[in-house]
C-alpha cells in the first residue's frame, strides 16, 4: 500500500527551524548527524502522527541561505513493489533521475519539478534494468 | 492537537500531475473549482491516508511553467488555538504574513521562507489584534 511520510525541506539554522516548529506543536521525535558527510537530518511531527505523517529538516552544514527552489526537498511515499512503479512511471514518459539500484530507493520528479522519494517498504533483491541504471539530472 | 494536514504544490497541467501521482498509488479525493477567480483546488491521497496525509495541487488556471520555489506551496497544520499559536510565532519574532482575521487561517513561513498555512479546528470568533492586522509579504 502506497503511503504518505514526509515532507522534506532543506533548512540553514536546524535549532530555528525546530523552534519554529515546535511552536505550531511538533516536536523532534528522531535525528541522524552524519559527521562524515556534514548533514543532519531531523524528523518532526505532532504528537500522534508519528510514522504517520512528518516533517523531515535536511541541514547540509556547509550550506546556509536557501531561498525559493532548494528550500523545497521532496514528498516522500512508501510503495509496494519498487520496480513495479519505476516500471510503470518510465512507461508514462517519466525519467527515472534516482534509479532503485538498491532495490529501495527512487527519486522521480513531478511534472512541475517537484521531486518525489520513493521508498521500498524493506528491499528487493538488485534486479536489471535498475541495477546499473546510471542516475539522470537532480532530484 | 497540532495535525498534518497536506502538502500544496502548484501545477501547471493537473491532469499531467495527476496521471503522475496514480502511478504511485494516489488518488484524486476531491476537488474544488471556481471558475470566478479561475482556479482548482485537486486533493490527492493514498488509499486510508484520506484526511490524513494529503497532497493538495493548486491550479491557478491562467499560470504555467513554474519552477523550483513557487512550485512549492505550504505545509498545513490544523491547531487548536490559531491565536494563541500566532501569539507564541509573533512573541518568538515571527512575522504573521496573513493574520487569522477570521479566526480560522493565517500563513507564516519557516526560518527558509516555506509556507505554513495553520488552520483553525472549525473558527474562532473575530478578535482583535488580528481582526484589523493587515496582511504582510507573500506566502
């Protein structure tokens, strides 16, 4: 079953951006740093909608001033069967910028350039023609 | 209790978006056009995310071509009191950008500049200072 998760959006100042937040009434409920890598990312939700529906924060350390575009990340969406829906969307003329080479991952983009993550709920077994599908534009 | 509500995005094709979205598994709830002020309003959802996690396209009928920024539109949250959370954002140095004047909506954006639309479980009766406070940038 296909299933709304988050909405990401990519922020400059993470405690500000989780004060702000926590004054409509969601609080932090996870977070990953990434100290290799510089990124954080931050999950908020109200109380009840954890797993439900959430707000992912992306902060990339060394960046900061995002304005209109990047803001926005991506809707996210659990779907059955990965392939089955990359398949189905390259069939509608779709590009597939983040093919499921790993079985559980997918980025598309809206027709307006929204980008879409599509996540395998667990993984499939790598499987041609995504195992070596290179990667298109951005997502 | 605080709530998610949807994410908006605009489209310039909503039947493009649309055919889009069903082949991840989402559906069309509901929709409102008004023809007056030439726009629709297209609700999206997974099967058992209705009223959940939505995904509202916003079709402003005479705009095409958007791009990254205003191709984002607003997360929305239903909360319990819309004065009392737009008391807390102002008193924290948030700007109201459109007051809840009538007690059920108002938009104030995140530290990056994405739009929060909060709205009010049913309406609040009018009151001051909201009731005359004028409406500030864009959201």
């Amino acid at each position: 079953m296909t299933k709304y998760l988050h909405t990401m959006i990519r922020v400059s100042d993470p405690a500000a951006t989780i004060r702000f937040f926590e004054l409509i009434g969601l609080k932090e409920i996870r977070r990953y740093d990434n100290e290799k890598d510089r990124f954080s990312l931050i999950f908020l939700a109200a109380l009840g909608d954890e797993g439900i529906a959430e707000v992912e924060l992306t902060h990339n350390w060394d960046e900061s001033g995002y304005t209109g575009g990047r803001n926005m990340g991506h809707l996210a969406f659990r779907v059955d069967d990965i392939y089955a829906t990359c398949a189905a969307l390259m069939a509608a003329g779709v590009t597939i910028n983040r093919p499921p080479r790993d079985g559980h991952m997918a980025f598309v983009k809206t027709p307006d350039g929204i980008s879409i993550e599509l996540l395998q709920d667990g993984s499939l077994p790598p499987q041609e023609p995504w195992a070596s599908m290179e990667n298109t534009g951005s997502w």
